[in-house]
C-alpha cells in the first residue's frame, strides 16, 4: 500500500467541499478510478503483447500489471521522459 497525500489552500478545500459531500472521498475516488483505467490500458497491452509473442499472461489483475512492467511492456510515465541536463 501507498499513501499519498495532497495539500490544499484553504479555498481549494471550501471550493472542493462545495462540489464533494467529503474531499477525503472524492479525492479517493479519483485517484482509484484513474488507476482502474490505467490498469486497463496496461492489461490490454500486456495482452496484444502475449498473444503476439506466445507468451502465457499471468493469472489475476495485480499479477498482470506487474507482468507487463517486468517484461517491459509498459514503464512508468517518469521512467519516459527525457532526463534533464
């Protein structure tokens, strides 16, 4: 498990909590509906990539994720940007 945590000014907190029953909440489920698509994404290249190279995909969405990392299907967006001078 991870924890992230965000800071807000006190008007991003009175602006979210306008828009959110609970900003504790609402934050939550951003950060895991965005997650969810991403792991769709991976899961789907980790697929076209299996079936392409005859490679048995592992058993289980956690399981997949972390193959498509270890086979290098997909890397972590900072691990791809260009590293500065």
């Amino acid at each position: 498990m991870v924890d992230i945590t965000v800071t807000l000014t006190d008007s991003e907190n009175k602006a979210l909590g306008y828009a959110a029953f609970s900003q504790q909440d609402w934050a939550d489920n951003a950060l895991k509906e965005r997650a969810r698509r991403a792991g769709d994404e991976i899961i789907a290249k980790l697929v076209t990539h299996c079936n392409a190279n005859e490679i048995a995909i592992a058993t289980g969405r956690d399981a997949q994720i972390t193959q498509a990392f270890d086979l290098g299907v997909v890397q972590l967006a900072a691990d791809s940007q260009p590293t500065p001078n």
